[in-house]
C-alpha cells in the first residue's frame, strides 16, 4: 500500500485465513470475550496489552464508532501504552468538527481506499494531516488506520464519510525506530476482522442497554434485557407512585408554535426526569405533558423519603427554570405532583406483538385521582395518607388539606400537602 493511499478501499473485507498459532491464540481469545460479552473497554485493553505481549512496538490505538444513543452520535476509544484505555462520547452536530475533517480517517473513507499506511521515521517527514504531526512530536514514527463495516453495502458506491453507515473505524501508532515491521502489520490485518465483529457484538449489547433505558426507563429496561419479556408476566410491589403533570397546558399549546412548545417540554422534562431519578426514581412513561413515575426502594418509608425529596427540589428547579426561562423571553408554566403509595402490578402489558413495561393497580388509579384535584385544594403538591403515614416524624412538614371523595373510591380520602415557608 502506497503511503498516499491510492489504491481503492472495500472497508469490508473476506475474512482471511490465520496463518500462523500467533494470530489463531489471538483470534480465540477475542471470540472467548465476544461469547462473554466482555465489554469494549475491556476487550480493548486485552487486545492491545497482548500485542504488545507479542513484541509489536506499539504506543496508540484508536477506535471510533458510531452511537445510537441521544445524548451523542459517536464514541471514541484510546489505548495508550503508559495509560491503557479511556473514552470520548462525540456530540450531534450537523457541523462536522474540522478535526475529523483533517483526519486521516475521514481522508480513508472519503478516498474509498482500504487502509491509510504512513511511515514517520525520516527525521524530516511532514505529514499532511496535522494529528499525524502532533503523533510525530511525541515520537510516533508509524501510522496505519483501517475500516470495517457492520452491514452489506454495494462496494460500487463510494461511502459518504458524513453520513457513513454502521461500522468501525481503527489506527494503530507505533513508536518503534522502524515502525511497524511487515510481519507486524500481517498479524494486525489478519486478525482485524475479529476483532471487529467482537467490537460489534460489544457495541449491540450496549447500545441495547442504552436504547431500552431510554425508551422504557432503567428498571425496566434492566428487566427486559434481563429476560422479562414475556407478554402479561407481572410483578406485584409495593411502591411509591408519582404523577407530574405542567400546568396550563392545553391552552400553551394553543398559544405555542409546535417547535417551541417541544424546547419547552423537553427543558422541563429534563429538570424533572434528573430530580426524579437523582432522588432513586424511576420513569414509567410519558403522557403527553405529564409523567408516571416510581420510586421501587427497599422499603415504602425509604420510598416517601425519596419522592418528599424530590417534590421540595422540583420546586426550587423549577422556579430557577422559569427565572432563565422568562429571562430570555420564553413561556413558562408550574407543575403538579401527586405521591401514594400502594401495591401495583409491575410488568408486560399489551399485545403479543406490542408490549408497554408498566404499572398498573389501584394504587395507580387512585394516584391519577389525586392529579385531579391540584385545582380544587389549590396546591401544586398532594400527598396521600399513605405518604403521611410512611414519612412519619420525618424532615417534611405535611399539613393536611381535609378529608375527599374521590372519583371511585368508596371511601373517604385525607390528603396532604407539602408546607413550604
């Protein structure tokens, strides 16, 4: 391979043979941790300690791979020989970073070409791309970096480096007086694949995790990854119940532009969702402009303890929300929260080919109840006897509101509210 890289790139290429017990050893223990669902840190470490292990001079390893995840669109991964492995999550941004722009990475994929080969040992070598240079200045003197693609594409077609599709991307830095050796570079290339298909395995079962907490909550998620999938398999437990609600809501979103209304829900979600979850909670769902939440702790007072908590800080992030808010001319609304307590039924509801991970019972139906009456008691926070009861000689000064009836439920209610001075 030319040092330009002329020759044209597959990125996806036939696994070739293992032609020698140094790349067959190598190769097993990478399958062994695919079997094991060792993660990608860890494979990364192991991999790079054994080639080292092997004599091969080398001093940096760098992976980046995309990310389904909102939060960042890619991760980065670096093995260093004194530091071992750390990461780097890369934002979304319709911008391209002009860094990966002047990289030799992007240079590989926009120029279709199989592998970037540079050697750094002449005392007066100048590359053209800048981390190249900055990799000399520590005392690299050799460069190879190389691409792998997770699905089938047409090899006619040249890849768009800023809409790739799935796939890895890998260098390999040594600071060797020669460099790489061609026998180093053979056992690299030989096992390459491998270690590719194990990063992918890696990456699935991560971005599984990632995807199910955000889409069904932590717990949840857990649980379905874990193997509780099974349509109408429950768990019945006893738990502390949130309902948050904005206020004024129909009518903002009448008042509201579409975009604007969606910055404005997600700012509040945000604030809520992090207090929620900080304090030991967890997401049920999303309705509309409102939440489902529960608080599954060791016992129902730890469980009052924890929701009491987060009420009194959502109070006090929410207001500071609405002072930035207001101060840079943006809507703002208040909330509701109503807390019980009670045993629900925990689990896979819905049809067999559409599931919900939720709760139900009537501990829920009675928490809905008391959403309802923010209005007519004139408080943003309503606490059930169950609460009060659990919360016990606690922190919180629970003033009771008087006694209700509530909407199908035979009997009367008292409820409370959280005093505030």
């Amino acid at each position: 391979m030319a040092t330009d890289g002329t020759p044209e790139m597959q990125l996806t290429k036939n696994i070739p043979p293992l032609g020698n017990a140094t790349s067959q050893s190598l190769t097993s223990w990478l399958m062994q941790q695919g079997m094991e669902g060792t993660s990608q840190v860890d494979i990364l470490q192991g991999y790079c300690q054994r080639l080292v292990d092997l004599g091969i001079p080398l001093v940096r390893v760098h992976v980046a791979q995309q990310a389904f995840n909102p939060e960042f669109g890619g991760i980065g991964f670096d093995w260093l020989s004194q530091d071992g492995v750390s990461y780097e999550l890369y934002d979304r941004s319709d911008r391209p970073v002009e860094r990966w722009l002047a990289s030799p990475m992007f240079y590989l994929m926009e120029h279709n070409l199989d592998e970037y080969h540079e050697k750094m040992t002449a005392p007066d070598h100048h590359s053209r791309f800048p981390l190249l240079n900055e990799l000399k200045a520590t005392g690299v003197t050799d460069y190879m970096a190389t691409g792998l693609l997770f699905e089938k594409r047409d090899m006619r077609q040249p890849i768009d480096p800023l809409n790739a599709p799935e796939g890895v991307l890998i260098s390999w830095a040594s600071n060797g007086p020669d460099g790489f050796s061609k026998a180093d570079l053979d056992l690299i290339r030989s096992v390459n694949p491998y270690l590719g298909l194990v990063l992918k395995s890696a990456s699935n079962l991560q971005m599984a995790h990632d995807l199910l907490s955000v889409y069904l909550g932590r717990d949840a998620g857990r649980r379905v990854l874990s193997g509780e999938i099974g349509r109408g398999s429950s768990q019945k437990i006893d738990a502390v119940i949130c309902y948050f609600d904005l206020t004024g809501f129909t009518e903002l979103a009448e008042q509201t532009a579409g975009s604007d209304l969606i910055d404005m829900l997600n700012d509040y979600f945000a604030v809520a969702v992090r207090v929620i979850q900080d304090n030991g909670g967890n997401i049920l769902k999303f309705m509309g402009d409102g939440m489902l939440t529960m608080f599954n702790l060791e016992c129902v007072e730890d469980g009052a303890a924890a929701a009491l908590n987060a009420s009194t800080t959502l109070c006090r992030e929410i207001g500071e929300l609405n002072d930035r808010r207001r101060a840079a001319g943006l809507t703002t609304t208040g909330f509701t929260l109503a807390i019980h307590a009670g045993d629900i039924l925990y689990g896979n509801i819905g049809a067999v080919n559409r599931l919900d991970f939720t709760a139900i019972g009537p501990a829920v139906n009675l928490t809905s109840r008391l959403s309802d009456m923010h209005r007519l008691v004139g408080q943003n926070i309503i606490v059930s006897e169950k609460i009060y009861a659990a919360a016990g000689d606690g922190p919180h000064d629970l003033v009771s509101l008087g006694r209700y009836m509530l909407r199908g439920v035979s009997e009367p209610v008292e409820l409370y509210t959280v005093y505030r001075p």
